[in-house]
C-alpha cells in the first residue's frame, strides 16, 4: 500500500510546522538546555519524530517504524563504522605515547597553539573532509588536538567550527553530485557556483575560528597567516570548482593550504607567541587520559617519523578508499542491497515539494569493503602492528574502544533514525516550504533551509537529496535562478554542520568528554547562525545586487511577489 506524504495536516502552514519542528525542538532543547545525556535525548527525539509522524502526519506505523530501522542503520553503518575506527587508531597511538612526539614535531612547525588549531583543524581537517567526510575530519582532527593537550571543549568546538567551508565538497563532492541528481541540473553549473560562494568564508573562517579559540585581539596577532591558510584554500576552491569540477576541490585546496601555511611559517613569527593550550576545565576533566614520559634522546626524527606513520598510514587509505574507481572495484568484490521491506518505494513524495510526484527508495547498501571505515580499520591494523602491537593485542584494544563508545554509537544510530523518520514522515519537507514562503526574502532564508537540512539530518549530501527539488521548484515560481538557490542550499548547509547533532556526538567521542554535548552545543550555536545568516546575506546579494549578479547568470533582476 503506497502511502502519499502530507504537508499542512492542519490546514495552517504555521500549525504544521510548528508540529513538525517539536522533535528537533525536544532533541535540541534536551541536549543543548537541559544537558540530559546525548544518548537518552536522542531516544527522546526519536520516540517524538515517531508520535509525530504517525499522529499528526497520518504515516502509517509500520513505515515510521522502518523509517527508523533503516535509519538507524546508516548511522552506524557507514557513520559509527568510522568513528569507532577512528578512535581504535587514536587509542593504539595514545597507549604507545606516540603523542607526545607528535606534539613536539608540530611544534616543529610552530609552537603558537593559534598556529597549530589553524594547520590541523582548518588545513589538515579540510584533507579529510575531501576524502572521507561523513564525521571523519572532526574525529580526527579533535582526537589530535586533544593529544596535543586542548581541552575537550576547545579541541570539540574548535574542530566543529573549522570543518564547515570544505564540507560542500566533502567525499570527494559528494554533496554536490547528489544535488545535482535530485535537481537535474548541470553539475558543472553547480559545482562552479557554489565555488563563487564559499571560496568568501574559506577567507573568512581561519579568523573566524582563532576568534572563538582565543578573542578578537589575539586574533588580530596573526592575521597573517589566517590570511594565507584563508587564501590558500579558498583560490584553488574557486579553481577546482568552477573549471574542473567537484570531485577534487577540496583535497587539492587542503594541499596547498597546508604546504603554504608551513612554508610560510618557516619565515614569520607572531610577536608574541601563545605556547599555552586555552584551558576551559581542569586536568581532572580528563578522566582515563594517561601521560607518557619520554627519555629526552626519544624525540628524535626517528621517533617523529614514527609518530606520524599511523596518520600518514590513515590519509593514504582515507584517499585510496575514496576515488571512486576503488571503491566500484571494492564494490565488485562483494556489496549488498538489502531494499527496506515495507518501506522501498511506498511513500509517495508529492507536488509542491517535487514537480512531479514520485516514490521515496529506501535501500540499505552494505558496501562494507568500500565503506571509508573499513579502510581506516585496516590503516589502524597496519598502525598497530608498525607500532609493536601483537594481533591479541590489537583484538584487546579493539573491543576496550568498543566499549568505550557504546553509547556513542547508540546515539549516532538514534539521531540518523530520527532524521529518517522525518525524511519519510515529510515534516521536515513541511518545514522546507514554510521557507519557501518567504517571498522577495527567500535568497536569504532558503540559504537557511540548506541549513536546518545539514543541522537536522548531519549531511551536507542528505539536505541536497531533501531540499534540493524544493530549492529549484521554488526559484523557478519566484523567477529565480534555479543554479543560484539549489547551490545556496549547499552553501547555507555547510554551516549547520557544527551543531548537527551527529556531528556533536562525534566530537565529544573523539576528545572522550561524553555527557558534555550540551556545552559543545552551547559553545558553537552562535557561530553556525551567525555564518549562516552572512551565508544568506551573499546569496541576497548574489540575486539582487550588482556586481555580484554578475556571478551568477541568468538571473532575473527583479522577482515577482509572493504568491
């Protein structure tokens, strides 16, 4: 039985909306107000998304049931699959000591912490974005910064903040290519116009980020190399995107952040430097964390090569597993598609949210040769056994980090069945249109739509599949250029990457400060709205405003009013 999606339950836009809202409102509100644990939160969004759907929106129960299932899955197959991995291959680093040496190497760069949260959240972070995405940058880059002695909450939020203008070109342009599936617009068109949009805060977020670690003044200090990593990255963005397109943008562009902010760094100085991490909590927050002593005649360049084997290890097999010839090769060997009985198929996505009405697929693909954590499993065996690690050994440490992050894992797995459950129940397409309602203004508030869609369902890829149809649907009846909004929904979705949930949970597993999620919420909530809305106010300007509609062609001069 084929059940149709309705939007306006209520005969109100406002009613249904709101209605649709309350299980974000009860997910965000429990973790972010109340600090009740990620975990049970997560239950308790689920468990409303579930009684919304059914009650409100009339989806049968059986489908929001399956919804669920299905979603629940992803979150842990591909995305739990690489944080547990993740963290094994941090764990085996952490018992051998190898930290340390680590952080004395990096210090061989600069022992400016500003410095260092610059060239591995920013520029290191965007590498892995490129070829992972999917929660793997943040896992990485916060589980560094807290072995090179950060705070849990600064390594968290600092990580959050800085994985945002790489993410529409995460996975090697996974976003992107998504978008243009959904929309059938050009993906080159695409790719070129988000790559006139984001390449401003690529500039934008290296200052943005020493800002929030450290404040204004501080910032102020080393403006100048904020500005060469920020114009490192963003004129190869724009390069990539606009005349080769989306699948390389981002690794090319962390490259030659990386390689300029080293070079660079070998002439300059800041005057005064800060060799002090900044320091939110006492060393007691760093509950299981164990210090390792090194003899002085260990930090050697042999050590240091040691040290930074297993993520040179990692970044090879994060970038083999993500060109997509290995992966259809992996594919070849054995995957699995398992269509989600009672589901596949059976929910009908309908007019105004799609041109044409259309069924909803649900297929859970069990690529697990191909999935990007079973490559970081097999850069953490190598790892291992390079390390000294017996096989015994490695099985031990695997199933300690397990355990370690069980809840973690049940709370990605909630949150992604959340997110399902709206997909299929269509609250969250009820949300889309009463952005889409906004008239003259909706540049800027679809900008925001892109954004809701990445903070409700933790992907970048899942807004575009969500909102993408909608986005060009709604540009054409406002005269709008389709390209121009349909890439705003990436653009603005980039931002809502630091406080999705998913991503949270993420952060708080990589730095082990679990039951923390509302204070990493807290510390990031502004700088996701505030990049948004400067996300919009581009878009605006990008609609109406010369010169910038000279970027984006065919744009209508003036829009009609709302119907």
């Amino acid at each position: 039985m084929i059940w149709s999606q309705v939007y306006d339950p209520f005969g109100s836009l406002l009613l249904s909306t709101i209605a649709a809202a309350i299980p974000v409102i009860v997910l965000l509100g429990a973790i972010g107000i109340f600090e009740i644990r990620a975990h049970i939160a997560a239950m308790l969004g689920l468990l409303t998304a579930l009684v919304v759907a059914v009650v409100v929106f009339g989806m049968p129960v059986g489908m929001a049931g399956m919804s669920a299932v299905y979603g629940a899955g992803f979150g842990l197959m591909p995305i739990g699959w690489i944080i547990l991995n993740v963290i094994f291959l941090y764990q085996l680093t952490n018992e051998k000591g190898e930290f340390d040496v680590l952080r004395h190497s990096i210090r061989g760069i600069s022992d400016d912490r500003r410095m260092q949260v610059l060239y591995i959240a920013f520029s290191f972070g965007a590498f892995f974005e490129g070829a992972a995405g999917f929660g793997t940058p943040v896992a990485v880059t916060a589980a560094m910064l807290m072995g090179l002695g950060f705070s849990p909450l600064s390594a968290a939020g600092l990580c959050l903040i800085a994985n945002t203008a790489p993410v529409a070109f995460g996975a090697l342009g996974t976003p992107v290519i998504a978008l243009a599936a959904v929309t059938g617009l050009d993906l080159l068109e695409l790719s070129g116009m988000i790559g006139r949009q984001l390449p401003f805060f690529s500039v934008i977020v290296p200052f943005w980020l020493i800002w929030a670690m450290v404040g204004f003044r501080r910032m102020i200090e080393v403006w100048p190399a904020l500005l060469v990593a920020g114009a490192a990255f963003a004129l190869p963005q724009y390069l990539v995107s606009n005349f080769h397109g989306p699948w390389l943008v981002d690794i090319v562009a962390a490259i030659v952040s990386m390689l300029c902010l080293a070079a660079f760094l070998r002439v300059w100085r800041p005057k005064k430097p800060m060799t002090e991490a900044p320091s939110d909590w006492s060393s007691a927050d760093l509950a299981g964390e164990e210090e390792h002593e090194h003899p002085a005649d260990e930090v050697t360049s042999a050590a240091v090569r040691r040290a930074w084997m297993p993520w040179v290890i990692l970044s090879v097999f994060v970038f083999i597993w993500g060109v997509p010839q290995a992966k259809a090769f992996l594919d070849s060997i054995w995957s699995a598609k398992f269509p989600v009985a009672g589901l596949h198929e059976m929910v009908m996505k309908v007019p105004p949210v799609v041109a044409e009405a259309h069924p909803e697929t649900a297929v859970f693909n069990f690529n697990i040769l191909s999935m990007t954590g079973t490559g970081i499993l097999l850069a953490g065996i190598v790892s291992g056994l390079m390390l000294g690690y017996s096989f015994g050994g490695l099985v031990r440490m695997y199933f300690k980090t397990l355990h370690m992050i069980r809840f973690s894992l049940l709370t990605i797995a909630c949150m992604l069945a959340l997110g399902y459950v709206t997909r299929y129940s269509g609250t969250d397409a009820t949300m889309g249109l009463a952005f889409a309602s906004t008239g003259w203004f909706y540049p800027f508030f679809g900008t925001l739509l892109g954004w809701l869609g990445v903070a409700v369902t933790g992907s970048d890829t899942a807004s575009n599949v969500l909102f993408g149809g909608l986005q060009k649907v709604t540009a054409q009846q406002l005269g709008l250029n389709p390209v121009l909004m349909a890439a705003a929904n990436s653009s603005g979705g980039v931002m809502g990457k630091m406080i999705d949930a998913q991503s949270i949970v993420v952060a708080s597993t990589a730095t082990k400060w679990y039951g923390h999620e509302g204070s990493i919420l807290r510390f990031v909530f502004f700088h996701s709205i505030a990049l948004a809305c400067l996300v919009g106010i581009l878009i605006m300007a990008q609609a109406y405003v010369h010169p910038f509609t000279a970027m984006v062609p065919d744009v209508v001069a003036t829009v009609p009013a709302a119907n």
